[in-house]
C-alpha cells in the first residue's frame, strides 16, 4: 500500500484479503517501524481499533520495537504471536530502523515462511520501502541531509522471484512549492538515486492510496484504491491504473517495448511525465460547476452532492499530476463559491413546518376553494377530513380559509 493504510480508501482491500483467508483469521500488526516513537502504542491502537471498527476484524499486536531494548521474553511472543498469523500487517514510521532492527531478529524468516504456509503479509507506507532488494533512507536523505544512497531491504519479495525495489508516496504533494514526489525526493533526487541501482533493478512506484495485491499462487498482480501503480526501468515506465490486472512476469520484465500494447511512455526531457486520458482540467471544472447550478435551481440534493464531490475529486487529482498551483488554487476557489451558493439556498430555506408546508397548502386551499365554488361540497369536505387526520386542522372563516397544524 503507498500509503492510507488506515483510511477509509482501503476497507475494501483489506476486507477482500480477509475474506481470501481460512477462518477464523489471526491478525496482527508489528510496531517496528515506529518503534522509536513516543507514540508507537497510539499507532498500534489506532490499528486495531480500525480493523475492529472498519473490516470487523479483531487484531492484536506483536511488539518488537527494538532489538536491542525488547527483553527477551517480549520479543518471544511477538515472534510467536508472527508465527501463528494469517494476517501481518506493518505501517508508519523508519524504514531504515525497522530494517536494521529486523535484521537482527528472525522476523524476515518468520515472513517468508507464513507467506509460504498462505499467510498475508501488508505492509504500507514505511514498510512497504523494506520487503525490496534495496530500501530508500527517506528520513535520512529528507530531513537529515545525508548524500543520497540506498540501503540493503529485507528483500522478502526477492525471495519469491521479484527482485525489485518498492516506492510508496510515488504521487506524494506535500511540499506545495517544492516536489515531494517518489516518496519525498523530488524530481531531481529521485533521478539520482535511481542511477545508484544496479542494472537489472526496477522499480514499482505506488501512488498514495493505492494498494498492488501480489498473488503467488495466480502470480499476478492487481490495482487497487484511488491511484496509480507505475515500473519504471531505465527512464520507462509502464503505468497500471485501479483494477489493472497482470502477470508478475511484468514485474521483472526488463524489455518493456517488446510487452504487447504496454502502456509505456519514454520519459520526456522532465523525465517523468505521465500520459492523461482525462478530459482537460479547467472543462472537467467547468462542466461541474455548470452542472451544481443546474441542480441547485432544481432543488436536486443528489445532483448538487454528486457535482461537488465530483469536482473535489478533479482538484485533487490535478494536484496530484502536478497541474499548475494558480490553476489549482482558482479551482478550489470556485468549489468555495459553489459551497456559499449552498449555504445561502439553506438559508432561505424555511426553518419551521408551516413554512415547509405553505407553499403545498396555499395550493390544496385553492383546489378547495374551486370545489366549494362548483358545490362539490362532498370533495371539499373529504379534503379538509384527510388533512385532519394527518394533523393539519382547516377551518372556514369570514375571512376565508386558514390552516394550521393540529398540537
């Protein structure tokens, strides 16, 4: 998973691995990654919670936050705790610490052999950077400055005939003004770092939100969330987009030109453009907005709902494929406006029943009074009997007919 492990935007992936598994299923999620974090218990409840919450599932923790300060007994029972799982899962936090700490445990071991056994292993965000053949220091390289370099990975995937390298954060924009694509390095860096590997390496860059389900027994691979999943390889890159399904062979597939109908694209002087399908930016704006006011005035709720959550959408996509920060922030703009049209209609609205019910009873009133005018008494009085058992008393006066509702 590149990233939202925890999110709404992959229940649906966990449910569908959960469901993939022999009942009753045991999960368990490592603290490792962020076991040099005050926090680390926080990240760990909040795991379980979601998983009792979100996909109905109990799930406890294996606690190894250090190799070096679990005593021996704790360390015991999160390797047994590993051992009997059916579900590992592995989140937030160092990729480098939990690499180094792992390496001196029998964990990776533990790894390949519950996958082997039919065991599920998810890691996402941090630990998804661990199970290739090198891992990326994130922390290192973007916060502490260090010269750019990889490190050795725990290479479970190599194990099973993938000899990559894996990238969360592939669509990363945190930085606003200064790129923090491929997992926070930017461009530039990236680029770099990309020419350190060895040959014969590619690499799998998964978009945040985004999960690849790797399949041994079919060995294929498939797409899930709201994003991307790119391989690049040499300054190519073959994009699969949500519910692309492949063969693994593609995965350590090195001549992509000869793939039939690949989608790959050779890197333009910027070196990592992306081919878009979608309909131009600013007419994907303007259609939704044009189609917000079309629903308003009709007094449509889905269609007012469906077009701003729409246009939320394109926004957000377009800040993901980098479109221009002026046309991003004018978009925005606009959703803004399109929200203060909805409050101002709110509003007006009436706030009570009997303005609810004005507009509906002023015409009832008039059908009645048309009655009484052609002395069809009978349907005039069946008019104000009906209302009356649903609790709005009609009553004749000198001053013609009035209403309200009965108490």
């Amino acid at each position: 998973m590149g990233s939202g492990e925890l999110t709404p935007s992959m229940v649906s992936v966990h449910k569908r691995l959960i469901q993939g598994l022999k009942p009753p299923v045991r999960a368990v999620f490592l603290d490792t990654p962020a076991g040099f974090q005050l926090n680390v218990d926080q990240i760990s409840k909040k795991a379980c919670d979601y998983f009792k919450s979100h996909i109905q599932q109990s799930m406890s923790v294996a606690s190894f936050k250090s190799s070096k300060e679990t005593i021996s007994y704790e360390a015991e029972m999160a390797f047994k705790a590993l051992r009997e799982a059916d579900y590992i899962m592995i989140g937030p936090g160092s990729p480098t610490y939990a690499v180094g700490h792992w390496k001196q445990s029998p964990i990776p071991e533990i790894f390949i052999q519950q996958i082997e056994e039919g065991a599920c292993l998810v890691v996402a965000s941090a630990a998804a950077l661990t199970v290739g053949r090198f891992t990326l220091p994130v922390y290192e390289i973007y916060k502490v400055g260090e010269d750019l370099h990889w490190i050795d990975g725990i290479n479970i995937l190599g194990h099973f005939g993938l000899n990559l390298v894996v990238i969360p954060h592939w669509n990363n924009a945190e930085g606003g003004t200064h790129d923090t694509r491929f997992c926070y390095m930017g461009e530039s860096r990236f680029r770099k770092l990309e020419s350190l590997l060895p040959e014969k390496i590619p690499i799998v860059g998964l978009d945040e939100h985004t999960a690849c389900i790797v399949d041994l027994e079919k060995w294929e691979g498939l797409v899930f969330g709201i994003g991307r999943m790119t391989i690049r390889f040499k300054e190519t890159e073959r994009i699969y987009e949500k519910g692309k399904r492949f063969s693994l062979e593609e995965l350590h597939s090195l001549e992509f030109e000869r793939t039939e109908k690949q989608e790959t694209i050779k890197s333009s002087s910027s070196g990592f453009t992306i081919s878009n399908q979608r309909e131009p930016f600013w007419e994907q704006v303007n259609s939704l907005e044009d189609a917000f006011k079309d629903s308003l005035e009709k007094n449509d709720s889905a269609g007012v709902t469906n077009a701003l959550l729409e246009l939320d959408k394109v926004v957000w996509e377009a800040q993901e494929d980098l479109e221009s920060s002026e046309f991003v922030s004018q978009a925005r703009e606009i959703m803004r406006e399109l929200m203060v049209l909805l409050g101002l209609q709110l509003e007006s609205m009436p706030t009570d029943k009997e303005g609810f019910l004005a507009s509906l009873m002023d015409a009832f009133l008039e059908v009645r009074e048309a009655l009484r005018k052609n002395s069809q008494w009978e349907l005039a009085d069946g008019i104000r009997e009906r209302l009356k058992e649903i609790g709005i008393i009609l009553e004749d006066t000198e001053d013609g007919p009035r209403w309200r509702l009965g108490s």
